[in-house]
C-alpha cells in the first residue's frame, strides 16, 4: 500500500486502447523498474486517478473510448492532487491542430507514432527530470540512432531469399520494427507481432461491421485504432489505408474500395510478419 502524502516516484499510468501498444509500453517501463498500471480507455483511467493519485507519471493515448486523452487532461488538471502529474501524449496524428490540442489541455509533451524505445525512455527521463530512467543510458547512447524509414542493418537476416526481403520490405517498415528492441529481444517482437497479428484481424473484422451497422462513429475509431498500432509496429502501408478510411463516409464508394484495400494489404502485411516472426524464432536444440 503506498503511503498517504509521499509520492511514489515508480508509479507510472498508461492509458491506451490498442493492447500491442500497451504491451509493449508496459514491457518498456518494467524493464526500468517501474510499476505499471494498465488501463484500456481514459473513463477507467480517470476513475483509477480519481482513487490513487500516487503516479509519478502518465501516458495517454489521444484517442480513447469513453473519455479522449485531451478531455482526460482537462479533468485532471481541475483535481488539486492531479495537477503535479505529468502527461505524455501519444498519438498517431501529426496534424498541427491535434498537437495543438494536447498542449491546449495540458499535456506535458506530446510524442507522435512511431517511435523507438529509446525515445520513450528519453522523453520520460526529460518529463521527470530523473535520471532514474536512464541507468542504461550508456548502453543506449552507443547504438545507432534509428529513423523511421531507413535501412536498418538487421535487414541483412533476410538477405538469403530475396523474395522475402522483398515482401518483407514492401510490407512493413523494418526499422520500425527493428527498433522496438534496441537493443535486440527477439521474444518481445514476436511477442508484439502476435498481438498484432490477432488484434488486426478483430479490428478488420470491427471495420467491416461498423459499415454493415451504419456506425460511423465506431468505423472511425476502430480504423484510427488499427492505424496507430500498425505504425506503431511498423505495419505502414496499413495505416495508410486506416487513415484514409477515417476521411470516408459510410455508403461512399470509395469507402468500399479502401475496405477491399485494407483486407488485402493486411494479409500480405501478415505475411511479411510471419517471415519477420519466423528469422527472429530461437531455433530449439534437438
């Protein structure tokens, strides 16, 4: 139980809707010896605040059901004990207004998708002024600084069968993914990709019911979500098409050929994963 009054310094809330983007935050900030509290939409988040105001930090996703990130802000920068909390807002949006938006409200500082682990690390360790964060900072300070969309070495693990390198490359974006385990653990993307794998297939599946239903709202939060996984993990061509479905209404025809679109890009997407799964597996001794 955490005392009355005395700050817990390891105590860090995430809220997010997309289960690969929790896990894999999660996996992050426990590795640096934090606790994690897990929640899935900002309602839940705001309850558990409103209970337990004893986090260090917080990390919200800007789009959430129930209650969006920026409205979660804006409730707790009116609560007394809230308001020393720190907020880092993740988003897969870049538009100025959006970004825009998270300040306006109150967030500490807004991070956009994708990103690497040591960015996250970075930005925490800025946010909380604590070098706690960063005990490995040497170790991450002497590996390559990976941007999004540039060769990364590990493409090589594929250069034995220029067909996969191929589809692999066209698919998803291997420095993404390659930078979600700086340095390299293999377990946790493949951890990652089988959650996305699952994830997506439910969230297509979501897509197609919510145009069945006539739901609007529900096609462009279900489409927003599946975008900021899929450029979360690297699965860029399928954001595209996500972000492109948000922008649709329902009943437009153009809506229907993005629909056949995304099917079709996430299963040649699912291949390239299940390659990039396969050359990461250990091989089990006889």
């Amino acid at each position: 139980m955490h005392s009355p009054g005395k700050r817990n310094i390891r105590r860090i809330l995430i809220a997010d809707d997309d289960p690969v983007v929790r896990h894999w935050l999660a996996t992050i900030l426990e590795s640096d010896r934090f606790e994690v509290v897990l929640m899935n939409n900002g309602r839940d988040a705001f309850r558990t605040l409103m209970a337990d105001a004893d986090f260090s930090a917080a990390v919200f996703d800007v789009a959430m059901p129930y209650l969006q990130g920026p409205d979660l802000i804006r409730h707790m920068r009116t609560e007394k004990r809230l308001m020393r909390i720190p907020v880092l807002m993740i988003t897969a949006e870049t538009a100025v207004d959006t970004i825009t938006a998270c300040f306006s409200a109150g967030a500490t500082i807004v991070l956009p998708k994708p990103f690497t682990k040591q960015q996250l690390q970075q930005t925490l360790r800025m946010m909380l002024a604590d070098d706690s964060i960063g005990k490995q900072r040497e170790t991450a300070n002497s590996l390559p600084t990976t941007t999004p969309g540039a060769n990364s070495p590990r493409q090589s693990i594929v250069d034995r069968d220029e067909h996969e390198a191929t589809m692999l490359n066209c698919a998803v974006d291997l420095s993404i993914l390659n930078a979600l385990d700086e340095p390299r653990d293999d377990g946790l993307v493949i951890e990652l990709i089988d959650l996305y794998l699952e994830n997506s297939a439910r969230q297509v599946s979501e897509i197609n019911s919510a145009v069945e239903a006539k739901k609007p709202e529900l096609l462009k939060q279900t489409a927003h979500a599946l975008k900021g996984s899929s450029l979360t993990i690297g699965a860029c061509a399928v954001g595209r098409v996500c972000g492109q479905i948000e922008q649709e209404q329902i009943g437009s025809s153009v809506l229907a050929d993005l629909l056949t679109k995304l099917e079709s890009t996430l299963a040649s997407t699912s291949a390239a994963f299940q390659i990039a799964r396969r050359n990461r597996s250990v091989p089990v001794a006889a």
